[in-house]
C-alpha cells in the first residue's frame, strides 16, 4: 500500500514553504528600513496557500524543458505593497520598523507551529511503518 503523502501532511507541507518566503519579505523589509524611497512588502497568505494546494503556480514548479525550471512559481507573484499605517517622513520610506518585527515574530512561531506539527505527522507515519 502506497503512502499519499498530499494526504498524510495535509497543508503543512506548503505553509513551511509560503512562511520561510514570508520571513525573508518581511526581512528584507527590516535591512531597508532606512533606504529611501523603498516601500514596505507583504504576502498574501491566503493567495499563496491557495496557489500552492491548487498546484496552478505558488510553490509548485513547472518545467518548461526538461532542464529548466519556471522559477517565476516562487517569484513574489503572492507580494504587494502593505499600506503605511504611519505618515509618510519625507523620504518616501514606508517601513514600520516596529510593524516589521511584530509580522516578523509572529510569522516565525507559524512557521515552528507547523513544524511542530509536520514533526507529529512524521512520527506518526514512522510507527504505521513500524507496526506500533
């Protein structure tokens, strides 16, 4: 008997993938917080989760060759703009430096929520496998 793995992980599988795309948004975010004229990003969980389950883009590749990959399925095609919550400082920067740590800590323990729970799943294939 076959083991779906679609199946076994559920979702978790593609939220570890759209998180660690997030962090490096939001990091990228934090490093230009000081360069002028850089707007703030985001993803669009909801968009990427649906895109990578759906399998029409997101985190899944297609080939357009059988040596390439379409690197465009994990370009930010999920990432907009966030709009400002504070008043423009004159040089047209509209990173919240505070805003950017809180999305940023909060996407981490996400991100070690689904871990935590990929870590059970697999554990619990392991003792299927075993017969426990």
């Amino acid at each position: 008997m076959a083991i779906n793995f679609d199946k076994a992980l559920g979702v978790h599988q593609y939220t570890l993938g759209i998180r660690s795309q997030r962090a490096e948004i939001i990091s990228s975010n934090i490093a230009n917080a000081d360069t002028p004229h850089y707007k703030a990003r985001d993803l669009d969980f909801d968009k990427a989760m649906q895109a990578a389950t759906s399998r029409q883009g997101g985190l899944g590749m297609s080939q357009t060759d059988a040596k390439h990959f379409d690197l465009t399925a994990l370009s930010g095609q999920n990432t907009a703009y966030r709009v400002p919550n504070q008043p423009d400082t004159g040089d047209g920067n509209t990173v919240d430096i505070q805003q950017e740590q809180s999305e940023f800590m909060q996407n981490a323990l996400e991100y070690q929520m689904s871990l935590g729970f990929l870590d059970s799943k697999f554990s619990g294939l392991k003792k299927a496998l075993r017969g426990e």
